[in-house]
C-alpha cells in the first residue's frame, strides 16, 4: 500500500508539474503573442505615419507647383478619383503642361455627359494646339481666357498668348489687342498702345486695322487728333470696298458742315449699294436736307466708284484723289500713306476713274470752301 501510494502521489506531483509546466509555457507564449502583436501594432503605426508623412510632403509640393508630383497624383487619383484627377491635371495645364492638357480632355471625355467638361475639353485641345504653335488656336485659347469661356479667366495669361500671336503678325491678334488697350473692363488701359496695334495692322494692308486706325485719329484717342489724316485711313479702307469703314465716313464727313454732307451722301450710297441697311438709312437721312438735284448728281458721281469697288479694280487713292479734285479737300494722302516694302497687292492710281467722276461735276453744287481740319469737327461743330 505504502509503495502504490507513493507510486500515486508521486504520479500525481509529476502531472502537477507538468501542469505548472504547461501553464507556464502557455504564459510565456501569450506574453510572446502580446509583445509580438505590440510589435506588429507599432510597426504599422510608424509605416502608417511614414506614409502620411510622405503623403502630406507630396501634397505640399504638389501644392507648391512640383510638376512631377503633380502628375504623380494625378495619375493616382486618376484609378479612383476622376474629380480629384481632374483638379491635379488643371493644375499641372495651367503651367502650360501638355501632359495636364491632356489628362483633362482624356478626362473629360470619360464624363462626356457633364456640359462645364465638355466647354473646359475645348479650351483645353485649342490650348494644345497652341501649344504646338498654331496661331489660331493661340488666338481662341486667349481669348477664352479673357472672357472666362471653358476655363477660368485669367487676363495676365490670356494677354500673353494674345501678344505672342500678334508679335508673329496674327491679324485678329493684332487687331483684339488694338481694342483691349481702350476697353472699358481692362483694368490698364492704354490708348497710345492701342494706337500702336491698329497701325501694326494698318501695315498688314487690314481694312478693319485702317478704319481702326482712322478713328482713332478723327477721335485723338493715342495719338494726336488729325481729321483730315483719320478721313485718310477711313477712305483708303472705303477704296477697297469694306462698307464699315463707308459708314463711318458718312458719320464723320456729316458731321462736317457745309459740303461734307456731300461726301458723307457719296460713301453712304456705296455702302448701301453694296449691302450695308445702316448705310442705306442713314443716306436716305441725309437726301432729306438736299435738293433733289444734287442727290441725283452725287449718285452720277458715285456709280463709277460703284463699278470699279465692285470688280476690286480701284487704284490706290484713286478716290481719294477723286475727291480731292471735287470739293478742294487739303488732305495730303502721300504724307499719310505708310512707306511699303510690298505692292503687289495694290493697284496703281490711275487718272480714268477721277475723269469718269469728274465728267459729272456740273451736276453738284459748287465748293467754294477748303475741306482742311487739324481736328476732330466732330469736337468743335464748326462749319464750313
């Protein structure tokens, strides 16, 4: 008995210690888990925090205008964000990046159904096309920027590109420009540079820029006022058929006095004959204060005018000179005409058309005074 319970008790103190054993391995391998995960917990707490970090610092040079990691975002966002691509893409376009252009256009039309992308796609392909150096586009994109159409207006930006394209003799270029520097909404007007495009393109032998030009002279607007050499400009334009410029004429050479309401009837019936309604309405005006003679003369003289404008076959300062002859004007056409290196798109003068016109010069009033004003009559309302 005394050997079995020995043998028992003995047993029993084994299984206790393997117990205590067991217990105490099971305890260390818990405290081993727990300082594990603990590990495992702060490593991905300092892996989270570096990728923050890293991401805060993409986000702040991005921010700052890095280029690359603007794109790089774009490019992220671009699996899962297509709005927040968008913003990155446009941020990365408006540093003239072809690469933003394109991601918003791509973009854009992915989401083809959204109206305000679709506007923004179209600035954004004439931006490129700029980009590569077409001067339409050039234009267009300015002038979207300046107006704020498909993009957001920018006048410092669009000014640039409009300027880059007039400096490489883009007319409308020229021209926009000619017209911004007087503009109500620009913030830094500038006549005397208006001035100075309108004659750039006066240069380029465009009718609009001499009418431009014309106006700008009659009205002293960047320049000092000169009636006679605005007339010069608003004539050479009216020579070469282009009915604005005949209208104006009818305005300034009414407001005249005495025989310019001759002049002003003359450039009207032409402009109207040729299509312009305001030219007809404003001539119809103007034959009221005139016998009916005299209208019938003034049209006998201008027919031939008529003829020739129409066939394009007037010479350079015909009808001017024309005019010059009929009502004594002191307008010194070959002191305003600009020097040219390149006539072969202007006629020679010739004496024929003076000598058709003048062969009806019975038929108007006589001229008893001398067309000659330093300024603007429309300023003064003298007579004549």
């Amino acid at each position: 008995m005394n050997l079995m319970g020995i043998a028992i008790g003995a047993t029993g103190l084994l299984l206790l210690l393997l117990f205590a054993w067991m217990l105490a391995l099971s305890m260390r391998q818990k405290r081993l888990d727990r300082e594990r995960r603990q590990r495992d917990s702060a490593y991905r707490k300092a892996i989270e925090h570096d990728r923050k970090q890293e991401q805060e610092d993409r986000l702040r040079r991005a921010e700052a205008g890095d280029i690359t990691m603007i794109l790089y975002l774009a490019k992220e966002e671009e699996r899962t964000n297509l709005r927040k691509a968008l913003y990155w893409y446009h941020k990365a376009a408006m540093q003239d990046n072809v690469i933003g252009m394109y991601g918003i256009i791509r973009i854009s039309e992915r989401m083809s159904e959204d109206m305000v992308l679709r506007q923004q796609a179209k600035f954004w392909r004439m931006a490129v096309a700029a980009m590569e150096g077409d001067l339409s586009a050039k234009y267009d994109a300015a002038e979207a920027l300046f107006l704020g159409r498909g993009v957001e207006q920018n006048i410092e930006k669009a000014y640039l590109f409009m300027e880059e394209a007039a400096l490489m003799h883009h007319l409308p270029a020229m021209l926009f420009l000619g017209n911004w520097f007087i503009a109500e909404n620009n913030p830094h007007p500038d006549p005397q540079l208006s001035f100075e495009w309108y004659l750039q393109a006066t240069k380029l032998k465009s009718n609009e820029g001499r009418m431009k030009l014309g106006l700008s002279y009659i009205n002293g607007i960047g320049v000092e006022a000169d009636f006679m050499q605005g007339c010069y400009w608003l004539e050479r334009a009216g020579e070469k058929g282009y009915t604005p410029a005949m209208l104006q004429l009818g305005h300034v050479w009414s407001e005249a006095g005495g025989p310019g309401k001759y002049i002003a009837y003359i450039w009207l019936f032409l402009a109207g004959q040729l299509g312009d309604e305001d030219a007809r309405e404003m001539r119809d005006k103007i034959s009221l204060t005139i016998s009916v003679d005299t209208v019938v003369g003034l049209q006998a003289l201008a027919k031939p005018m008529l003829k020739r404008v129409r066939e394009n076959k007037v010479g350079k300062h015909a009808l001017i000179k024309a005019l010059n002859r009929l009502y004594k004007r002191e307008m010194d056409y070959q002191t305003y005409d600009l020097p040219s290196t390149n006539l072969t798109d202007e006629l020679l003068s010739d004496e024929q058309i003076e000598d058709e016109m003048l062969s009806n010069e019975s038929s108007v009033p006589p001229v008893t005074t001398t067309l000659n004003y330093s300024e603007s009559p429309m300023d003064s309302n003298r007579t004549m």
